[in-house]
C-alpha cells in the first residue's frame, strides 16, 4: 500500500492540494476521487477564515491525460459558513494552483490547452488535443485562447511600423513592436495617418519611430510626434536602387548587347515603341506637361514618364526575355555542330541531343535555333542576370562572372558610372556616423552621370532625406518588424482568412 500511494503522488503530483482517496481504472478513462483538506477557507467577499462546513458538493473536472487516456477527478468540496455578519451566509471553498471556479479542467490542464490553441487556434488546436486524449469542441478552443491575457508593458523607446494586408488590395492593418527587443506592442485596425497619430498620442514615450517609405505614417509621426527620430528602412533603400539600377540595365541594352552579340528586338513591338518615343518627345519640345501628353497619347502617366527619361530612343529597346529552355545543356554541343557543318539538318541535332538525354520535343529546338540562341558565342544574358551580378559583391563572383562582368560594364561609360555608383553605395548600409555626408558625396556623384533612372532614385532620397540619414547612421533597422508580418501571413494562412480581426489581433501579440 506504500508503495501505491507513492505512485498514485509521483503520477499525480500535480493534485497535491488535494487528498487523494482512491484511483479506479474504467478503461476509457481514469476516475480519481479526491477531497479538499479540512484547512480554514478564506470568504471571497470578505477575507474572513471559517471551517464551519454548511454542507458538501461533488465536482468533476478533467485533468492532464494519463497513459493516453482521460483522467476525471471527482472532487468533494465544503460549502462553508461565513463568519461575518451581513456578508454572504455560505461560500465554495476553492483551490488554488488545482480548482478555478466554475471551471471543469484542472489549472494545470487548462495550462496545457492554453499552450496548444495559442499556436494552432481553433480546429487544428481540437484535433491535435484529441491526439492527446482531451476533447475540446473548437469554440471553446477560441474562447480559450481569447482568455489568455494580452502582454501589456511599457512603451517603448523605439518602435517599428509596418503594414500588412488582411485582404490583398482592399484591407490593410498595421503592426507596431519593440525595435529593440522584438516584442509586439499593438496592431491597428488600419493603416491611415489618422488612426497611428491617435495611438502615438496615447501611447507618449516613443522617441525612435522605424518605418519604411510610407508617406501616411511618415505624415503620423510628424503630427503626434514632432521631435521624434525617423529611421527608413534600409532594405526597402536598397530594393529601391535595385530597382531602378535594373531600369537603367535594361535602357543600356544596346550598348552591352554589342559584347555578346545578342539580337536586339526589332520586331513590330520595337517599331511602335520608336514611334511613342518620337511622339512624346515631340510633345515635351512644345511645352506639353506630362499628364497632357498622357491624355493625348491615351497613355499610363508613368509609361510617359519612362518615355520622357529616355534621350534616345534606342534606350527603350530591349533584349529579348528569353527564359530557361531544356535546350540550354546542350548549346555548346549544337553551336559546335553547326559551326562545322551550317547545313547540318535539325532532324540530325535533334536526334544527337536526343542520345545524349534531351528530354524536349523537336519544335523546341526549332524556337531555340531560330532564335539565334544555339549560334551565339555564350549563353543568353537577360538584363535581370546582369543587373543581379552588377549587384551582388565582387566576393561573390565566379572568375568567369567576373570577366563578363567587365565586358559588359565596359561597353559604354554609362554602364561603368552604374557600376561604380553601386559599389560605392553598397558601404553605406552599414551604418556609420559618417555615411551622411558620404551619401551627399554619392549623391553629386550620380548625378553628374547619364544616368536618369538613378537620378529618380536620389530625388526619392532627397525627399526623405532626414529618415535615410537616421537609417545609415542608426542601428536602429525596420527588419524586425517585416520578420513579424512574415509570421503574421503564416497565422493568416492557417486560419484559411476566415476569423476575423480580433483573433487575429490576439495571435499576433500573443506571438
């Protein structure tokens, strides 16, 4: 008997508060008959102790699993009298860390419940408890996970601010955290000017406020919080050269498609891109604004723009998208082949790859060779690959990476002032107290260059200049807070978008 009971407390540890008197195995299911101790009770209205038993009532309440079955605990409790007069006549004892009241689990049970809707929420919450032998309907999974209480800390120093989309091109709501220790604070319903100005208004203290380019929060923080510190994002500064360095690869396409004598596109699409040049360039000489001409032409306002960047016209031709083709392992083979006999037949080269494990069909080659890409001297360079190695650091490269590189950059000045314009920038987004005045150097630089894309780029910079200096000279970063919208579509993602923003509010800042 000893040892039973040593047993029966080492497996139910966690009922210690209780008297234990019996276990009985009913297969399905392990009963356990317990009672409260005859300590005083305390009343809950008054605080007065009493031990003067009214009467007794029997609970049951479910407790952690056991050997993958279901653990019941029926347990007798004592209505006490209290012994204040004009309080309450009688009161249920509780117990405190096993019993909550109107309760039907256990504390340590609901705990455990607690742990796994966090993560999974409503149905795959239910499903993975009933693995572990607890039955729980998915509402009450929601209830549950909505009871657990929120964080609420101070306000940070420094916070960061970014969107995310509830529904893709309609709703939108927005996050706040921690910079500094990457805990959420708050997530906002929306994501206009007016409803982060109210909350940095309620909320004083911030003196760092991370963001992207978003002008509607910039315009918040300047209204709530006038002498607050304004640091961009430095990825976005980065995707924005990127983006515009790409532009100016592809309006230098017939300057470096020269080295690989690759073919540039001259088919009716070339001929109509010409004639829209021509067109917009002749309107701008009259004095015509740029929304006039894209009224006249029937024309996007920035196809316009793109249009009146260009000096020539040969820089809106591009080199044709050529995307990866089966035949591509196999281009040394057909461009040998067909150097040492022009007039080798399709049929043959088809039959030869063939053999040697092409897996494509014969129209395939025919696009392929009628493309000019089997007679080329290398491989097809598509101006996004040659962007991506003008950006990627010259650690990085492979040696033949490296010498095409070269070539490439050095087909005309503009492409080796893009060049160097990106290898002196890329420095500068680590931050360091003395990147400002270097940005102001890259700055002049770029601008004294042919190069209209990247001068788009620095009047971007110019108008939030004060955030892109914080963000090259602060180690202050907006990272943090795109890592949680990254969790936040995952939590988006496993709800099927179909509960609404208050659960999803309270997932998010459970984290």
């Amino acid at each position: 008997m000893k040892d039973f009971n040593e047993l029966v407390q080492t497996v139910f540890s966690g009922l210690s508060p209780l008297v234990i008197e019996d276990v009985a195995d009913e297969g399905e299911r392990i009963l356990v008959r317990a009672r409260t101790p005859r300590d005083t009770a305390a009343c809950p209205v008054c605080g007065a102790p009493s031990e003067r038993v009214h009467g007794y009532h029997w609970r049951m309440v479910a407790d952690v699993p056991v050997d993958e079955r279901r653990v019941v605990v029926r347990v007798r409790v004592r209505r006490l009298v209290c012994p204040t007069r004009g309080c309450r006549h009688t009161f249920r004892e509780q117990v405190c860390g096993v019993l909550d009241r109107y309760q039907r689990r256990t504390v340590r049970l609901t705990r455990q419940v607690k742990a796994v809707v966090k993560e999974l929420a409503g149905r795959a919450g239910t499903r993975l408890l009933a693995i572990l032998a607890v039955s729980l309907s998915r509402h009450t999974a929601l209830r549950t996970l909505l009871r657990i209480p929120l964080p609420t800390g101070r306000v940070p120093r420094v916070i960061g601010v970014d969107d995310f989309a509830l529904r893709r091109r309609h709703r939108y709501a927005t996050v706040i955290i921690d910079a500094e220790t990457h805990e959420r604070i708050d997530v906002l319903p929306d994501r206009t000017a007016d409803t982060l100005e109210v909350w940095l208004r309620e909320h004083p203290g911030v003196e760092v406020v991370c963001r992207d380019g978003s002008a509607t929060y910039a315009e918040a923080i300047r209204r709530a919080l006038p002498d607050a510190v304004q640091v961009a994002d430095r990825w976005h500064v980065w995707k924005n050269l990127c983006e515009a360095a790409l532009s100016e690869v592809k309006a230098h396409s017939t300057c470096w498609a020269t080295v690989l004598d690759a073919p540039i596109y001259d088919g009716p699409r070339a001929q109509t891109t010409l004639e829209r040049w021509h067109q917009v360039h002749g309107l701008l000489k009259k004095g015509v604004g740029l929304l006039e001409c894209a009224r006249r032409l029937q024309l996007a306002l920035n196809t316009v723009k793109r249009y009146a960047r260009a000096d020539r016209p040969e820089r809106m031709l591009r080199v044709p998208k050529y995307r990866a083709s089966l035949v591509d392992p196999y281009r040394e083979h057909l461009h040998k082949r067909r150097a040492e006999d022009p007039s080798v037949p399709v049929k043959h080269l088809f039959e030869e790859i063939k053999a040697l494990g092409f897996t494509g069909c014969l129209n395939l080659l025919h696009k392929y060779i009628n493309q000019g890409r089997a007679d080329a001297d290398r491989s097809h360079v598509s101006p996004r690959r040659l962007a991506r190695m003008v950006l990627t650091r010259l650690d990085n490269l492979k040696v033949e990476q490296h010498e095409l590189l070269a070539k490439l950059t050095a087909a005309c000045p503009e492409m080796t002032q893009l060049a160097t314009g990106i290898e002196d920038f890329a420095p500068l987004l680590t931050p360091h107290v003395d990147n400002a005045d270097a940005l102001t150097r890259w700055i002049a630089q770029v601008r004294a260059a042919d190069l209209p894309h990247l001068h788009a780029f620095t009047r971007g910079l110019e108008r939030d200049r004060d955030a892109v200096n914080a963000a090259l000279t602060l180690p202050y970063s907006n990272g943090p807070t795109e890592g949680v919208n990254t969790k936040t579509k995952r939590i988006a993602r496993q709800m099927h978008g179909r509960a609404g923003f208050t659960l999803l509010r309270h997932r998010i800042l459970l984290g």
